[in-house]
C-alpha cells in the first residue's frame, strides 16, 4: 500500500518523515527534534494554549502541537527569533503565577522550570503580579496549590478523557481565569480524584502534588537537575 | 597584581535575604585568595563598611521589602557600574515574597502577638525601625541590574564562574547545572 513514511517536512534545513494525521510535534518528537512545549503531553489530545511551541511554518508562525504535518512545509523552530519569544513567554508564566522555586516540593522536577533553564532564563525580566491564589488541602492525598497552575489543562484532559471524572475544568477568562474543581462546596476533598488518577500524575508544575512524597527524592538527585528537558523529553518518547 | 589602584572594587549587601547567598560565596573556599589578588572589598558585610563608595561591581542578595532596602540598593546602583542580583530572593523576591499574599498587619500579628514565648506580645514601633512595604519586590523592579545570578543559593562554583567570566571580559555564562532557581 505504499511507502508509509514516505511524506516528509523540514524543520530547520533538516527532513523529518511523517505520517498522514500527525503533527509537526509528533513528527518531530518522533525524529529526535525537541520543541520546546509545556501544555503538550503526547498522552493527550494537543490543546495549543502555552504557545511555547510555536514555530515558523512558510513565513508564519504556528503552535506546532495543533499543526498538522504537510507535505513540503519549511518549519524553523530552533532560531534566536523563536527561542528569544519562548524565552519571554515563559517569563511571563512565572511572573503571572506565584512561582516560588526555593518553597515548592516539584523543584527540579518542574517543566515549568527545566524550560526556563533549557532557554537560559536568568530572571523572570517582567514585574511580578503575585496574584491571590488559593490553596486548596482538603484532599487526604493530593495538595492542590493554585499558584503554581500554569493552565496547560493536562489535568482537565486527564481527568475528563482518561479517568472518566471531569474532576478540573478552568474557569474564567484571560488573566482571571482560575482552576477550578468539579464538587458542590469547590473543595478537591469532595471530589472522587484517587491519587492513582492519570490526573493526579501529570501536572507539569508544583500545582497538583501528592501529598506526603516532597522530598523522597533530594533536591540535586531530581529529574532536571542534571538532564535538560530536551534530553529527558526525546529519551522517553523511545522507551 | 596586588597594587590596589589596579584592583577591581567590589561592594555587596543583602536586603531582605538570609545570608544564604554570601555563605555561598565563601564557599568558593580558597579561591578567595586568588580572588583577593584582583578585587578589594569596599561595603560587604565582611568589611563592615557602612556606606558603599565608588565601586566597578556591587552584588545585591535579596529583594527589597522596607524602605532602607531601597535607600541601600539606590546607594548600591548609583555607586556601581555593574550591578548584579545574586540569589532567588534578589531576582524574584523569593521566600520573603510568600507574604505578598498575606495582609502585612496579619503577618505582623502573628509574629509579634500571637507566636508563643514572647514578652509583651506588641508589635515593635520604634522610629529608628523601617518602614516595611506591603510587598516584597525583587531588585529589578527597583533600579537597573546589569546580571541576575540565580539560585537559594547559587552554588559556590557558579559564583566563581560567573566573578571569573566577569573579571576576564566575558560575558558570565553558566554551564547547565550551575543554573537553578532552588
């Protein structure tokens, strides 16, 4: 029935094979190109909202997590232009939370963070917002602390596509969007989460964390603190 | 080397910061000799100089959360040609910016009048003391810094590399894992 990876797309100068329905992430992850991204989970229906991934295909720019792959595009992703712009955006996803690295458990495993370190971030550069955010504890084995959220929605997805619970939705819009839990009283406690939920593991900040695990693993023997996300990320995609 | 009209003059300070990031910086060991040869020190809390004068390099630990942070910091900038921010607190008001969220009052309360084993259980009011700020803001928000250095603390070896690549002309870079925010 034909060669199957016979279609091909070029990201920066170099050709990358794909097949009908993927992505230029997925062809790309798939090849060993890392793109930069932070909302997208390959586990998971691509949502397009953190813009890290954003690349240029033809003369525009494009998230590369929700473009489908086409026959003979020209994709730049690795350049000052783009990785300046990622850079600045993951400026202002620290600056609009309250990301506290030396407080939070997640550090050194945080996405969030290892893609700050991945482009270099040497400060957050913007004035802080230090939004009012809530905390949220009422749950036995999960902690849910709304000032690390990022809103990627990885856990709606997870929780909505995977677990069948629909425990997360977001609320709101623009800057006053707000995580919110599906439960009459809005406490995580009273929802049915169980810490085994695909939910409940793929947060990529501090903001959903199992309760009572925060430093089993000491901060310098974590994830990112020797690995860049890039290495981590594409290591995973073969296994 | 050791004329000190040819040495380059260093001040540094810590705001509102614990020290963390200036035991750090001792903890480039002995290397501090070598680096006495090209720096000397002017206000640091290891001279006790309590006004900085005209420097080449002041280093700034911790964010501003009272009004005498500002007056050293201005003192810092307008005395400096370089001005780095050296830690997480410098570079995004870190821990002390925990209590952005919490009404300053309440925080006062709890500290002073409600925390257990404490005499007189009154919030201090004396005039000598600052005016604390509602927030604690990193230094950027304040004056012009020339580099941020992050970290709780940086480590001994990232402040070598980044004073080293300063000293030398370069412009600092840090390998992977000398750069972290914790």
């Amino acid at each position: 029935m034909g060669a199957p990876m016979s279609k091909t797309i070029t990201i920066d100068g170099k050709s990358i094979p794909f097949k009908d329905g993927q992505t230029i992430m997925d062809a790309a992850m798939a090849a060993d190109v890392y793109i930069p991204h932070l909302c997208h989970n390959p586990e998971f229906k691509p949502h397009g909202s953190c813009k890290l991934c954003t690349v240029k295909v033809n003369g525009r720019n494009v998230a590369s997590c929700t473009m489908p792959a086409v026959e003979g595009q020209q994709v730049l992703s690795d350049t000052l232009e783009l990785n300046d712009e990622r850079l600045s955006l993951t400026q202002m996803l620290f600056v609009e939370g309250n990301h506290i690295c030396p407080s939070c458990e997640k550090s050194g495993n945080c996405q969030l963070q290892a893609v700050a370190y991945y482009l270099g971030m040497m400060s957050p550069h913007y004035n802080h917002f230090y939004p009012q955010r809530e905390v949220d504890a009422s749950h036995p084995d999960m902690l849910l602390d709304r000032n690390r959220c990022i809103y990627c929605e990885l856990c709606v997805r997870a929780s909505r596509d995977v677990d069948g619970k629909s425990v997360f939705g977001l609320s709101g819009r623009g800057i006053g969007s707000t995580l919110v839990v599906n439960s009459t009283s809005g406490l995580l406690g009273d929802t049915n989460l169980a810490a085994t939920d695909k939910a409940a593991q793929v947060c990529p900040t501090g903001a959903l964390l199992k309760k009572r695990q925060g430093f089993t693993v000491p901060i310098g023997q974590r994830i990112f603190d020797h690995r860049t996300i890039k290495d981590v990320q594409l290591g995973e995609e073969h296994e | 080397m050791s004329d000190p009209k040819l040495k380059v003059r260093v001040a540094t300070c810590s705001l509102a910061g614990c020290f963390g990031c200036h035991m750090s910086f001792l903890d480039i060991d002995e290397r501090l000799l070598g680096l006495l040869e090209l720096i000397e020190f002017d206000r640091t809390p290891l001279t006790d100089i309590k006004h900085c004068g005209p420097c080449d390099v002041g280093i700034v630990e911790g964010g501003v959360c009272n009004a005498e942070n500002v007056h050293v910091l201005k003192e810092f900038r307008k005395n400096c040609k370089v001005l780095v921010a050296i830690g997480a607190c410098a570079i995004t008001g870190g821990i002390p910016a925990m209590r952005n969220n919490i009404d300053l009052w309440d925080c006062f309360q709890e500290v002073y009048q409600y925390e257990g084993g404490l005499e007189g259980h009154q919030v201090p009011n004396d005039p000598e003391l600052p005016l604390p700020f509602d927030k604690v803001h990193p230094i950027n928000e304040v004056v012009k810094v020339d580099y941020f250095l992050p970290g709780c603390p940086p480590s001994g070896d990232a402040i070598w590399r980044f004073l080293t690549d300063l000293l030398n002309g370069r412009e600092p870079k840090l390998d992977y894992e000398m750069l972290h925010y914790d």
